[in-house]
C-alpha cells in the first residue's frame, strides 16, 4: 500500500483499481475521496472502499463519495463512521452507477436496492428507501430523533446501535421485519411504539435501553427473542399479547424497575433466565399454557413475594398455594420466593430454586 494526504491506499480485493484502506490523520475535517490517484509515476482509479477505514476520525465533517467507488467492503455496513461525532455531511457524486445520496440526505444509499448503508445525526431518510442497511448509524452519538418513512420495510441488524442520544423515533407500520440489536444501546430512549406489522422483536433488540420506561407490543408480534428487553433499568411494566408464544432467553434480564408483568395465555414457553435480576417484580402469574420453564427464570428477582400458576397448567403448579413453581410429575420444586410454603409433597428443591432471595428469612423443608 502507499499514502496520500493521510490516506492509506492498496491494491482493490476485487483486482480493479485500489481501495481507501484507512485514514492516517485522525483530525482530518473534510475528506474528498479522489477519482484517481498518482504514485510513484503511475495512476490508479480508486474503485472500492474497504473495512471501516474511517472510524475514530473525530472531528471528520464531511467526507464526499466520487463516481468511480462501485465497491464498499461489508464492514461499512458495520460502522464505517464509528465515532465521527462531528460528520454532518454525506455526499455521493452524482453519476456514480451503485450509490447515491438523494434528495441530498446525508447518507449512503444503495441505488439499486433502495437500502441506506450509512448516515449521519443530519440524515434524512427520503421516501424512496426501503430498508436501513446493517449498522447504518451505529455509534451515531450525535443522532437525537429521525423519522423513518412509510416506504421503509425493513430495519437491519444494529442499524440504531449505540446511538446513545436517540431520544425518539416513529417506526411506521410498512415495517415488517426489524433485525437484531437493531437499538442496542439506545440509553436515552424513552418510548417506542413496534408498529402492528411486526411479527417478531429480535435477539437484543433493545438490549441496554437504559431510559426505556415503556414499550408497546402489538398482537402481530409472536416471539420474543433472546436479550430482547434485558438491561431495560427503566421499564415498569409490560404486557405480552395473545399473539406472543415464546419468551426467550434473558429478555428482560436486569429489568430492574419492572414491577409486573402480564404473560398471555397464549405463551408456551420462558426461556432461561427470562427475568433474573428483576429485582422490584412482586408477582408472577404462569398461564396454564405454559409448558417449559428454563433455569434461573425468576432468579435474583428479590422482591417476589407472590407466585401462582394457573389452574389447568398440566406441567406446572402451585399446590397448597405455597408460593412457588412446582414440576407436577416430578413433584420438583423449581421457583421459590420469600414467602414460600414448601408442601409436603415435594420430593425435591430444583437447582438455583432459591437463588439470591436475600428476604428469605426462614423456611421449613419438610420429611
């Protein structure tokens, strides 16, 4: 490779012309990406850029795209601004035959397939784009609200990580599908309605919303996946629709504040530790069409004083109303809380049944 005004250049991984590997000068504040470039006696046509060359260029801008780019590297998907804090200015040379930044939107937009690959806190997604590309603003500090059109369909994995000052956003019922730690991160966002055309939240979707103090699940919605919700501090409360079959692994972990929660009767399944560490929930109702229960489910919740399990629950139940979850066939205690009664049909107390119920003063285990 060999550099030119701060820019780090090699031979392109599809064998045409070279590519931006990386930016040298971290205090760069505009940067025009040429068409082609002189070096040691000949000229290449810079053609591709590669792996996140520009994250961590804090005071970059504006960084302008020329017509001959027809290749960015995946990773671009995956941050390329990564802590461009200060970047407000996304240009795509008009005439470039894949990309564009129409209607002038500060953005990277691929032309053929609609899809905005990376944007700026002064982004507009014009009406014309169809899904938000992976990572496309992950780590957009400085992005505090943005309106997603009517045209959009799809939100892709991490598109909103880390955006830690997004207050706000309207997702609008043409979404269909809203990827994996889509808003990972979003500490400062407080509410956000899932429109009813969802079918499915994502493993980490709101993973660490820290200010998230509600949340509206439609009836469309039909599984929630792993770490969905987990290190949700902020929420309250929530209630899981009919539509909803499956809650996953830790998907509202460390949802310190969440003082109830309504499980429909739809939900057959809650997966390993759905609610550890919800440390101010003070009641639990299993439906009876729930079948599977995993381990640590309920663990360090340690205000829970109250656990029932629904009459014609054929797994599970609540005998003697002793305060806890008890695997009917095997006659397995497998959820206790402070205020449990251990039955005197109980034959074995399940691993972690117990574990950090810090009010737990006394219990009785009986012969």
């Amino acid at each position: 490779g060999f550099q030119v005004d701060g820019l780090l250049y090699r031979a392109a991984k599809d064998g045409n012309g070279v590519e931006v590997a990386r930016c040298y000068d971290r205090k760069v504040s505009e940067i025009v990406i040429p068409e082609k470039i002189a070096y040691n006696k000949y000229t290449y046509e810079v053609t591709r850029i590669a792996d996140c060359p520009f994250s961590g260029c804090k005071e970059l801008k504006s960084i302008t795209i020329p017509n001959s780019i027809t290749s960015i590297q995946d990773g671009l998907y995956e941050g390329a601004f990564d802590g461009c804090s200060s970047l407000t200015s996304i240009i795509v040379q008009n005439g470039n035959p894949k990309y564009d930044s129409r209607n002038n939107c500060n953005a990277i937009i691929e032309t053929r397939s609609n899809t905005l690959i990376a944007g700026c806190p002064t982004t507009i997604i014009p009406n014309s784009i169809t899904s938000i590309g992976y990572y496309a603003f992950k780590d957009c500090s400085g992005l505090t609200s943005i309106t997603i059109p009517n045209s959009v369909k799809s939100i892709g994995k991490g598109a909103f990580y880390g955006c830690k000052g997004l207050t706000s956003i309207t997702i609008p019922n043409s979404v269909e599908n809203i990827g994996d730690s889509a808003f990972n991160g979003c500490e400062s966002l407080s509410s956000i309605t899932i429109p009813n055309s969802v079918t499915s939240i994502g493993e980490s979707t709101f993973y660490n919303c820290k200010g998230l103090t509600s949340i509206t699940i439609p009836n469309s919605v039909e599984n929630i996946e792993n770490n969905a919700f987990r290190g949700c501090k902020s929420l309250t409360a929530i209630t899981i629709p009919d539509s909803v079959t499956s809650i996953g692994d830790e998907a509202f972990r460390e949802c310190e504040s969440l003082k109830s929660i309504t499980i429909s009767e739809s939900v057959k399944s809650i997966g390993k530790s759905a609610f550890e560490g919800c440390k101010s929930l003070i009641t639990i109702t299993i439906p009876n069409s729930v079948k599977s229960i995993g381990f640590y489910a309920f663990s360090a919740c340690e205000s829970l004083t109250s656990i029932v399990v629904a009459e014609g629950n054929k797994v599970y139940d609540n005998r003697e109303n002793c305060n806890a979850i008890i695997e009917t066939d095997t006659n397995t205690l497998i959820c206790g809380c402070q205020n449990t009664t251990i039955p005197n049909s109980v034959k074995r107390i399940g691993d972690y049944a117990f574990e950090s119920c810090k009010l737990l003063i006394t219990i009785v285990i009986p012969n």
